[in-house]
C-alpha cells in the first residue's frame, strides 16, 4: 500500500509539486520520495560504456558493462591508459645514477 502511495506523490512531483506538498497531500514521508526519486534516476538511462546498450533495470548497482565480451573490452581499454611505472632507484643503483649525473655537468 505504501507502494502506491510513493507512486502518487511521485506522479504530483512531475506534475510540478514540490516534494513536500506532495508527500503531504499523499500521506507519506518525504525521504520516502526522495529515495524513489534517487532510485528510479539511477535505474533509468545506464547504459554499457562499451556499446551503449541499455542495461537491464535488474542490473547490480555496480554493473558498467552489458555482456563479458564488453567487460573484456573495458578492462583492455582501462589497462591501455595506464602510465607505465617508473622506475624507483634504490641503495646502491641510486648512488651510482647520482655520480653518473655530476660528472655529465
């Protein structure tokens, strides 16, 4: 029942109601409306960053990708933008490099 509810004052909200106004009117919380708000704006347009299909509205909140063929696609793609690491001279090799570069000036 509350269900419904949340459903009309969302329908008011649309309409042009404030949030307030319409969760009184309807007899409900307004967090209650502002968590449907936020829960149906995160389902509605997700949308695979591989491809660009829509993503189903049962997807976990977490999901980027449609299919395996694409999450194999954005990791490839995630990995091919990662810098290379530099290297980090340590001990012995970092004292030579720093000879090295004094006696080069």
């Amino acid at each position: 029942m509350g269900h419904a509810k949340v459903e009309d004052a969302l329908k008011l909200v649309e309409g042009g109601m404030t949030v307030a106004d319409a969760a009184k009117v309807v007899g409900v919380t307004r967090s209650a409306v502002y968590q449907a708000r936020a829960g149906r704006a995160g389902r509605e347009g997700r949308a695979c960053t591989e491809c660009g299909a829509l993503l189903p509205d049962t997807a976990k909140a977490g999901t980027k990708t449609c299919s395996g063929k694409c999450r194999v696609a954005r990791s490839r793609r995630l990995a091919a933008l990662k810098p290379e690491p530099v290297p980090v001279l340590t001990g012995l090799a970092a004292e030579v490099e720093r000879i090295r570069a004094m006696r080069r000036t």
